[in-house]
C-alpha cells in the first residue's frame, strides 16, 4: 500500500512540474494522509539509505524540486466520512484549503479536494494527475497528465 501511495504521490508531483514557470517555484505538497506527506517531504530525505526502487524514484523526483508542506503534527479528517469530530480536528483541512485556494496551479487526483480549491478560487491553471480507476465520472474536466512522458525534465 505504502509504494502504491508513493508512487501516486510521485506522479503527482512531476504532473505539479509541468505547471512552473520557474524551476524553483515551490510546489506545495498536501495529501489526505499525513504519513504521506511526511514521508515525501521530509522522510525521503532522512532515509536515503535504505529505499526500493519506489522511493528512489520518488526521492529523484522530489531532489529537483522545491516541496513544500505545513507540518503534519495532527491528522485530517475526512469531512465527507468522519462527522461529529471536534472543531479543532478539522483545522488542518481548512488551512490545506485555504492555501491551495491561494495557488496558481494546482494538480489533484481523484479525492478532487484540490478540485474543490479551484472552483472556490477560480483559477483555471488546474491538472487531474490521475483519473478515477473505477469508471467514475471526471467532473466537467478534461486536462490530465495520466499519461504524460516525463522525459524532458531532469
């Protein structure tokens, strides 16, 4: 599950590349798993030693990169899934949102949370890095990098 994680996260971000202007404008990284956040932008860095072939890749691609992330000291929860929690429980999401709505890009797989920034914040710079793998229908939104050949950039 954890190299299927990364290696989603990985394509995420190359398709987030596509979208710079600059080549050190900083992409920043959220995902509904902080583990996954964690381990991408900081946990690549500190176990450089002992990766597979998944974390190689993503720790390439994460080298030529300027990820950022806000710290992942509290869990998300899933506003479509998880009622009744605190109020606090919930400030994570809400700081995610606001600043993906501040974006000039974004890239968003199939949870469509980044989706839902770009409609708040309508802006129009805006990829589907992965399409729903079980036939579901992809919003009014026809841009994605699925099937983008990565080879031009370092």
């Amino acid at each position: 599950v954890k190299d299927y994680a990364v290696s989603v996260a990985t394509h995420a971000i190359q398709c987030s590349r596509t979208l710079l202007k600059e080549p050190n404008e900083p992409i920043y990284f959220f995902s509904d798993t902080t583990e996954l956040v964690d381990h991408m932008v900081l946990g690549l860095k500190r176990n450089s030693s002992h990766m597979n072939e998944v974390d190689r890749e993503a720790e390439r691609v994460v080298s030529l990169t300027n990820l950022v992330a806000r710290p992942q000291t509290t869990g998300n929860v899933h506003l479509d899934r998880q009622k009744g929690e605190s109020i606090e429980a919930y400030t994570s999401i809400f700081v995610d949102l606001f600043l993906a709505m501040g974006a000039r890009c974004l890239s968003f797989g199939v949870g469509n949370f980044g989706y839902f920034a770009t409609k708040v914040s309508g802006t129009s710079c805006r990829l589907k890095h992965r399409l729903n793998e079980w036939g579901g229908q992809s919003n009014d939104f026809n841009d994605t990098c699925s099937k983008i050949d990565y080879s031009h950039l370092p």
